[in-house]
C-alpha cells in the first residue's frame, strides 16, 4: 500500500492521516521506503499523526533498498516547502547506518517545509565511519528530528534519545545544520556521546548554522548529559549567522565555536534546579510565555504554541 491510500483533500490540500500506533520490528521497517526522497520527489502533502505513535522503526538504508537516493535517510527522506509533518510521536528508533549517506535523521533528513508538534522518544542515532577507511566518515548532517532544515520546526520535543558522534560532522539533538527557525522547542535528558577526538560541531539544538540566510532559536529548554563537553555546546556548535533568544540549558555553554560569530544571543544562559530556573529574575517559562503573547502571536498568527510549566521539583517541560 502508499501513502494514497491513506489521504483525504479538505480545501484542496491534501492530508494523510496515521489512524492508529503502528509497532515494527527491524525486519518490517525494511519494508519502508523514506517518504519523499529527493527534492524532484520530496514530500509537497500533509502528513498528520494524530498523536499517534510509531515505535521500534529501524531506518532503512541503500543495502537493503537499494532503488532509493541515499542522500537523505530518515522515515521522511525530503520534505519540500510546501510540505508538512505534524502530531507524530516516533519512539524506540534506531538509525545508525553504514551507507553513504550524508544526512541522517529520524523522523527526516532535509526539511524545508513546516515540522509541528512531532516528538522523537528513546531513539539512537550514530555517525558512521566508512567501513574501508577508519579516518573517513560518512555521515555529515545529523539530527533527530531532522538533519538539514532550512524550513521550520516548532512545538517539537526529543527526550531520552542517545546521540553518538565521530569527526567532521554536524549533528543536533533537534537538527544537525540548519536555516530557518526552530521555536519553542524541547531537547530533554539526551545523551551526548564523542568517540574521537576528532568530533566537530554538536548542539543540544543544532550543530551548525549556515552563512546565510540566518537561523533563529527561539524559546528552547535543553537538559544534556554529556560524557565530554569538547566540540559540544548546549544550544548550537557553529553559530555563523542568526538570533538565539530564551534558550536555556543545564550545563555547558550556548555555542563551541572560538571564531567570530554573526549570531547574538539574548535571554541565553545556563540555569539550574536549584536557582529555581530564574534569569533575570524571573522565570525562564515567563520568558517563553511573553514571547509566545506577543512576537509569536504577531509573526505566526497560524501557530498555537504550546504553553510550558515546571512540575514540583521537576524540570521546564510542555504543559500538555
């Protein structure tokens, strides 16, 4: 069956809808191939979870569908501009290919669309190194929720996800390089793991930014563990050009790299259980939530932003 089978056309667009939790194993997740896989066949629909839940997905790659552009490995290989994914949670993922391919995602590898209120859970994603050359890696761009974006992505959320990364790479708990916004989005008790010293740029939102146009972050919480904080920044590795506003973290800093940077940072630092989670004197949720009724609701009329709240002795989270 394809995804047509699956669609409906309300005003013209055309939306697919996930109808239930779907549970696969390694064997069955050979048997789906990346949805949209190159940008003259990217993903241009609707694609609308539901809230529902895939678990178990074991992403393919070319050794065993080998019809398929292996630039882009994710359950969606390309999202257009047009294209939008939103209300899906994917748990228990694992994508640690040994192909060529040079960006490695969970839910997507390159989105220039619009990714809404996705979750990624208990997922594993690893940069590979060319199995004939141990100083060569394959991977490039790394992320779970996507690894290349110059779209959007808002209201998404990785948590408990085990990240592990070799040199010359890009890689993100939210995107692993990126343009575009990320607003208002959770990256919560993930697991940075360095296995050579060679590692470029991580990010417990994004590795690195692009020259140009520019990368907003806006309204982000980032909880880290980090076995070694070398080449590693809580909010994004390579800041080259954009705005870092009301991104707090654990530990850390907001950026790695040592250059010049074209990117400001406001309301960005790190805050902690204990200090209560204020900046400025004031709750960092406060933050999030003045930003959300006013220059969020001004520049993205479209958008419902999820609200935020810090349970009893727990941690900045979505109040859903």
């Amino acid at each position: 069956r394809t995804l047509e089978d699956f669609y409906n056309v309300i005003d013209g667009d055309t939306i697919i809808f996930l109808e239930e939790d779907l549970t696969l194993t390694a064997d069955s997740s050979k048997l789906i191939l990346p949805i949209g896989y190159h940008n003259t066949h990217g993903f241009r629909h609707t694609f609308d979870g539901q809230g529902h839940t895939i678990s178990g997905l074991v992403v393919p790659d070319k050794n065993t569908n080998s019809n398929v552009d292996n630039a882009y490995s994710g359950l969606f290989g390309y999202i257009t501009k047009d294209g939008i994914v939103r209300n899906l949670t994917i748990e228990g993922a694992e994508n640690t290919s040994n192909a060529t391919a040079s960006a490695v995602g969970v839910l997507a590898a390159q989105n220039k669309g619009l990714i809404l209120d996705c979750k990624i859970l208990s997922s594993t994603l690893k940069a590979v190194k060319n199995p004939k050359d141990s100083k060569e890696v394959y991977t490039e761009k790394i992320g779970f929720i996507c690894a290349l974006s110059s779209g959007k992505i808002i209201n998404c959320h990785v948590q408990d996800c085990n990240l592990t990364t070799e040199q010359n790479c890009q890689s993100g708990f939210i995107v692993g390089y990126a343009k575009g916004k990320i607003l208002n989005c959770l990256s919560f008790n993930n697991t940075y793991i360095k296995s050579r010293v060679e590692a470029s740029y991580t990010g417990g939102i994004a590795g690195a930014s692009y020259s140009s146009p520019s990368l907003s972050i806006v309204n982000c919480y980032i909880y880290t563990i980090a076995e070694d904080l070398s080449h590693f920044a809580s909010v994004i590795g390579l800041p080259r050009k954009g705005l870092v506003r009301n991104a707090f973290y654990n530990t850390g800093s907001a950026y790695y790299y040592t250059g010049t940077t074209n990117t400001e940072f406001i309301n960005t630092d790190k805050v902690t259980k204990s200090g209560g989670f204020i900046y400025n004197d004031t709750l960092i949720t406060d933050h999030f939530h003045n930003w959300i009724d006013t220059k969020g609701k001004a520049n993205y009329p479209d958008i419902v932003f999820k609200r935020w709240t810090i349970p009893e002795g727990g941690y900045p989270k979505f109040d859903e």
